[in-house]
C-alpha cells in the first residue's frame, strides 16, 4: 500500500490515498488530533458528505472518511462483494494505524461498519448506524434498479447532464472529469446496482455479534421497518436508537441534529 496526499480540500481536510493492488481507494481526513472516527459512506456518496459531522464533532474527534470502492475519487473494483468491502475497511485502518475506532456508517456504510465489527470487535470502540438494516432485499426488491438506465459518461459535461435526465439534479454536482477530457458519472452504475445486489440479505447474526457501544439513528420516513429497529435494540445489548424527522438521508437532511444526537453518544464513551 501507498499513500499519497493531495491538495487540503476544506479547512483542515486533506485527501489522502491508498494504492491496493494498484487499484486506488481515497479518503478524506477531516483533521484534528481527536480519537479517531471512520466514516462510510452508502451508495451513491462519497466520503466529503460527512463535512458537517466533522464539524459538529471537533476538536474532539478525528474523523476519517473514505470514498468507498468505485465511488467518487476511488476508482472501479474488480468486485463489490461484502468481503471485498471490508477487505478495504481493513487496510484503512491498518495505514492509519487504528485499533481502538468508532465506527459510523451509513446505510451501505452501516452494513460495512457492523459486519466488520462482527469479525474485528477488538479493534471497534463504538458504532453508529444511520439507516442501515439488518434485513434487506429479501422480497426481491430492487431500489437501485433504475441506475441500469443512466448513462455512465458523455464527451462533455452539458451531454452528459442531458443523457441524465431527470436524475441529473442528484448527480449534476459531482460529476467527474475523465483523462480524455470527457465527463462521467462519480460511479459506475452497474458497479452500484451489484454492489446492491451483494448487500441485500438477512444479517442479525452480524449486527448481534458484538456488544459495544451502539447508536442506530432512522428517519421517521426511512428505510428501516418499526418492528426491525424495535429488535436491533432488543436484540443486540448496548444499542440505543433515536428517531429524527427525515428520509433516508436523515444524516443530510438533519444534519445539526444528526450531529448533536452522535456528539451526545460520543460523550459518554
């Protein structure tokens, strides 16, 4: 592995890499000599998202932030599988030399934090799970079928915002530049509906096997079902959940209290 630091991007941020197997994984480091906290991303994101838990969140927390395989700065993988995902986590830490880390995740980014748990619990201090079930796609269902007709790049950024569609508002702002000067999309998006595809299971074995401190935060509109996040509290000892008003991307859409309610469980560990 290598790394190699790049311009700081905002305040303190600055964008570091590593090199696995030649393939590149990025990650924003928000700064600070605080504890350390990782913070994944979900489908369709990128690390710079958590800016403003970062910043509700220091001085006294160090967070570190990757762009997740094939998504934003860090480039395709050759699979998106759940080993593969955490095979990635693993070598975060390892450079960063973390042992003792809190974990927040968002709901791809959840799945990751807590099945990593479930297999390195001794190097895991605490987790936040934002929006990330323990039983998914198990009906079937598909909710990121609808990528499979987006256009991945064009040869400039207005073609490339017109083959979107009505999609283009959602992704307009990070578009990327290509080495042939053409424009795409900040993922691939048969890479996003596979790596769906891989994440959806039943996964109470995972979020059960640890018992470290644990905040779950859900929107009152958000993808887990009631009666899923009565049992991830019940059945897993140390689990707290907090309910705000929001959707899915509670984390966004609620940021300051998103930030009040993990600086709060931060506090008492």
């Amino acid at each position: 592995m290598t790394e190699q630091s790049t311009a700081p991007t905002t305040g303190t941020a600055t964008r570091a890499e590593l090199s696995l197997a030649g393939r590149r994984l990025s990650y924003v480091d928000f700064g600070g000599t605080g504890r350390p906290l990782v913070a994944l991303h979900g489908h369709l994101s990128e690390g710079a998202t958590f800016a403003g838990l970062a910043a509700a969140l220091g001085p006294e927390w160090r967070v570190i932030a990757p762009d997740q395989r094939g998504q934003g700065e860090s480039e395709r993988a050759a699979d998106y599988t759940r080993e593969g995902y955490l095979a990635d986590l693993e070598a975060l830490l390892d450079h960063l030399g973390l042992a003792d880390v809190v974990l927040v995740g968002h709901s791809l980014g959840a799945v990751n934090a807590y099945q990593y748990a479930a297999r390195r619990p001794e190097r895991i201090r605490a987790l936040v799970n934002v929006e990330g079930p323990v039983e998914l796609g198990l009906d079937g269902s598909h909710p990121l079928a609808f990528l499979l007709g987006l256009a991945y790049g064009a040869a400039t950024r207005e073609a490339l915002v017109e083959k979107l569609g009505p999609a283009a508002p959602f992704f307009a702002d990070r578009l990327r530049r290509t080495p042939d000067g053409g424009w795409r999309l900040p993922f691939h998006p048969r890479d996003m509906y596979d790596s769906e595809e891989n994440v959806h299971g039943d996964h109470w074995a995972d979020w059960t096997a640890t018992s470290c401190p644990a905040l779950l935060v859900h929107g009152t509109s958000g993808v887990i079902p009631a009666e899923q996040v009565r049992g991830m509290v019940e059945r897993r000892p140390g689990t707290a959940a907090v309910e705000l008003a929001g959707d899915h991307l509670v984390h966004l859409g609620a940021a300051e209290a998103f930030g009040a309610e993990v600086r709060g469980f931060l506090a008492g560990l």
